[in-house]
C-alpha cells in the first residue's frame, strides 16, 4: 500500500497505508508545502455547512441552540487539535439528535452533562486499551440498518418544526401525526409559509450541486438560511425564528445532584448507548472520510481518544455529545484542506461569530433548519441501500431490516444490539453448513456427513439418525470423515445414537473425524465404547468397520431407497 514504508515509525493503531505521508511536519498529504490561505478558506466553508447545522441539530434535540454551537465550537477547537484524523470534522451530529431528545425528555437536560461526560471518559478509556479497531468489526448490515434507523425517525419529527408546530413524542406518535399535520398546514396560512420554506431548503440541499459556476461550491445549508431569512423579514410573514441567548449563559457545568444521579440505572444506559454510538458514528465516518481523500490515514485509537477529551468537555460544559460528521468532513475534503488546521479554525469561526453576531442567529426561521436535517435524515435513511442488500445478500437484508424496524419501534441502543445479535445468528448458520446425505445399499443404512456439524444443525442430524434406525436394516454405516468441525452437541448425540443402537443389537460402523489413534498393544483387552476412530487396521477384536472409497455414481441422487439431501 502507498506509504506503507513510514508505518513503522508510527502507532500501530494507524492500521492502514499512509505513513509515509505523515513525514511533513505539518501533516500535508505526501509532505506537500503547507498553503495556509487554503487552510484558512476551507475552514470558512466548513464554518458555513457547520453552523446551521449545529443549530439545527440542538433544536431538534429540544436543547436551546446555544449548546450546539458550544458542542461545534469543542468539536473543532478540542477534537480537530488531536492527531487522530487530519481532515475528518467533529461536532453535535444529527443522527444523535433523536437519542439525545429523547434522553432530555426522560432525564432532563441538566444530566445531559453529567452522561456525555462519562461518554466521553469511556471513550478515552477504549482508546488507551486499543479498542479503536473493534467497532470495524460490526456487520456494514448493523451500521446501515442503524443509520436508516436514526435517519427514518429523524425526518418524521423535523416534518413538525417546518410547519412551526410541536412533533408529538415517539417515532410511532410523529409518523401517526402526520395526516393531521397536513391539514393543520392547509388552514394555516403562516403555517403553509413555513411549510414551504422547509421544502425549498430540501429541495436546494438535494439540486444545489447541479448549479453551474462556482456558485454550487456555497454550502446549500447556507443559501436556504439567506433565502429563509429575506422571507421571514417580508411584511405579513410571522414564522418562528430561531431564539438565540447568551453562549457564556447557557454552560450549565454538572453539580453534585446531577452526578449523584449516576446511581439511575437509566442514566447508566444513556451513558453505555452513547459511548457506543457515539463511537461507533466517528469511526465509522473516519474510515469514510479516508476513502474521500490521499493524504494520510486515521489513526483509530488516538481518533477514539480525541472524541473522548471532546465530549469530556462537552459534558463538563453541560453541551451536546460530539461525533465525526461526514457532511462537514466531506465539505473539508472538497474545499482542498489538506492538514488540522482548516478543522481546528472552523471552531474558531463558530465561537467569534456566535459572540459577536448573535443577533443575526435570531433571524433564521427554525423551518428551514429543519429543512436541513430533514435532508440529513433523508441521507442517513439512504433508502436506494435497502433493495441493493436485497441483491447482495437476502440475509444480510434481513439483519438491516430488522435493525432499522426495532430502532424506530423502540429505542436506538435496543435496535443495534438486536441487529448484532441477528448478525451473529446470520454468521453461525452460514458458518454451519452441514451436508448430510442419507441411502439404503444391501443391508446397510448409511449416512454421510460434512461440512461444519453444530448445534444450530442439530435437528436435521438427529432426523438423519432416526431415518436410518427406522431403516430396518441390520447394519448402520455412520461416515462423518468428511466433517471439519464437530461440536459438543452433535458429538454426543452421535454417540449416544450408536451406543443406543448397539444395545438393540444392530451392528454400526461409526468413523469419526480427526487424526487417527494408534493401534492398542494386544495385552489390553479392548474397552466397550460407543465410537470406533479410524485406524490403520482394528484392533483384536474390535468390531469391523471399513472406508468405501469408490465414487459416488450417477444417478446416485435419485436412488429410490434413499432420503432427499437435508441442509
């Protein structure tokens, strides 16, 4: 891989080509020269896509707006600084928004602080011990079914905000609500306003790009905002516009009451779940934003730790939890970042303008922010994924069916652990793949096995079994030569089977897998068993069995004796 001879003097966690890269002091791809001007431009794109989004996704966690730009302005200052990623951009993310509403809803903001704190402990703690990596391990299933999951949910509950009114609660509650929020819209006049304020900022986030000249290189998000605003300043036209304080005002450090709430059993899990997902959405995007770009690798532990010593301080600050975000990572590629530094600076950018212009934030109609992540969630739900895991892998379609279903219908963290758990079922059946087959020759029942032999197969091997006992036959041939893993129950129940049927009298002629045993010195008489491993040649007086090597015949599947091929 490019760059791989530089890996070695780097962090094992790197994990991935690109340390040669990393050989310029100032981490430009391939020890470029630094060009600051362009540092410094691409961090001012990333501030625009940034900031209505960092609003947008605080209001749409029913947190005041102040807090998302705090948790913006952490994530470029304090994650953008670490050498985890070089251009990947961290803040509060939309797919978090849901989660977090739900646990402000539940617990109150004020524990909001006290839970991304502890997030962020955890995460820091993953990093030291090099768990970085394993969140890759996850099924790309999982990962899409729980994106559709948050993206699904997402969209039905901004629908409300672009109509200036409340959303109802639950997923369920929003998609049921809809029906009467259109009719709402149809006899309200300024309701209808906002309506299409929100429709036109998802139309221009899906068209924006198509615009000829450099014109399409402005963040869609930020003419929305511009056209939303000269709308809501038009006479007759009273929309709810975004309600913004002071940013010093809204830190709300966690005191003693807040931390004594850890001993909730609900906090504990708002804890773990956003850890995980948290976790899992950065490096997630980390491993994305790589694909975008040339220059050097993420460094998935110390990226892991950087989340964690932001969302420390997120918490610390009482603000949103932080993750990477591929909207505003892909922004940083695209304006030609090539270092930290346009990252760090657009945290900068959020900070200066939030303290000295926050009155121009108080003109953005809250519609068109929803617009926005209606858009995000639209981009998050990425429906075209659904009928192409249909084509790939039926199974795999499954797992991200069910993961996305179980989230919408209950919570996030129970909709990922089902997901893993169907993903898990999914890898053991596929990995047990048993061929049995099953005939009748002379006075013989036999029955062949290969493959994997584990419980998951357990009942066609017992079927097997039976078959051939009720066979009548006075010899069964049991062949399982062919088998490359036997597990503990299908072990017993053959044995048990053949010890069972050598009581009864019948003769069977057991070969088990595995290295043969050496021949038993003629002095020790041979001991009753129920299994006879193969050998060489049997021992004195050990029952005869032999190894029918000649091939299979044609024909051979449509013998009349013989039990169809169970899988």
């Amino acid at each position: 891989m490019p760059g791989i001879g530089g890996a070695a003097k780097s962090p094992p966690d790197n994990g991935v080509s690109g340390g040669g890269a990393r050989s310029s002091g100032n981490g430009a791809a391939g020890g470029a020269k630094l060009d600051l001007a362009n540092e410094i431009t691409a961090s001012l794109v990333v501030f625009l896509v940034a900031l209505p989004l960092c609003i947008g996704v605080a209001v749409a966690s029913g947190v005041p707006a102040e807090l998302g730009i705090i948790s913006g302005v952490i994530g470029g200052l304090v994650v953008g600084s670490v050498r985890g990623s070089t251009l990947q951009v961290s803040g509060p993310a939309a797919g978090l928004a849901a989660l977090v509403a739900e646990t402000v809803l539940e617990l109150g903001v004020a524990m909001l602080g006290v839970i991304v704190l502890f997030s962020g402990i955890l995460q820091i703690v993953l990093g030291v011990v090099r768990l970085g990596r394993m969140f890759q391990a996850i099924s790309l299933a999982v990962v899409q079914g729980m994106l559709a999951g948050i993206g699904l949910p997402l969209m039905f509950s901004q629908a409300y905000p672009m109509a200036d009114a409340k959303a109802p609660g639950t997923p369920i509650e929003n998609m049921a609500g809809i029906p009467g929020l259109f009719a709402d819209i149809l006899t309200n006049s300024q309701a209808m306003i906002a309506t299409l304020l929100g429709v036109a900022t998802i139309v221009l986030s899906f068209l924006w790009k198509k615009v000829p000249g450099p014109a399409k290189k402005i963040p869609a998000a930020l003419v929305a905002v511009g056209i939303g605003i000269a709308v809501a300043a038009l006479p007759g036209v009273d929309v709810k516009t975004l309600q913004v304080g002071n940013l010093l005002a809204s830190v709300q450090v966690p005191g003693a009451e807040q931390f004594a709430g850890l001993a909730d059993p609900a906090v504990i899990s708002a804890i773990l779940t956003f850890t995980v997902i948290a976790s899992a959405e950065s490096l997630f995007t980390a491993a994305a934003v790589d694909r975008m770009h040339s220059g050097p690798r993420t460094r998935y532990n110390t990226e892991l730790i950087a989340q964690g010593a932001g969302n420390t301080v997120a918490g610390i600050l009482g603000a949103l939890p932080i993750t990477a975000v591929v909207a505003r990572s892909s922004a940083n590629v695209q304006a030609g970042a090539k270092t930290r530094i346009s990252r760090t600076l657009h945290g900068l950018w959020l900070l200066a303008f939030a303290l000295l212009l926050p009155q121009v934030l108080a003109l953005i109609p809250i519609s068109v922010l929803a617009g926005v992540l209606v858009h995000s969630g639209w981009k998050l739900f990425a429906p075209d994924e659904f009928p192409k895991m249909w084509r790939q892998d039926r199974g795999e379609f499954f797992v991200m069916t069910t993961t996305t279903l179980v989230i919408v219908a209950t919570a996030l963290l129970e909709g990922v652990l089902i997901g893993l758990a169907a993903g898990i079922v999914l890898a053991a059946l596929r990995m047990s793949q048993t061929v049995i087959r099953q005939h009748v020759e002379d006075d013989t029942a036999k029955v062949v096995m290969a493959g994997n032999a584990t419980f998951l197969r357990l009942p066609q091997v017992i079927e097997a079994l039976e078959s051939a006992a009720a066979s009548g036959k006075p010899r069964i041939r049991l062949d399982l030569t062919g088998v490359t893993h036997l597990d503990h129950a299908c072990r017993s129940q053959v044995e048990e089977f053949t010890a069972q049927q050598r009581g009864l009298g019948l003769r069977v002629e057991l070969l088990m897998p595995g290295p043969a045993r050496p021949e038993a010195p003629a002095s020790v008489p041979p001991q009753p068993t129920a299994t006879v491993d193969t050998a060489p040649l049997p021992g004195p007086g050990a029952e005869w069995f032999y190894l029918d090597t000649r091939p299979v015949p044609d024909g051979y599947g449509d013998h009349a004796e013989r039990s169809p091929l169970v899988r």
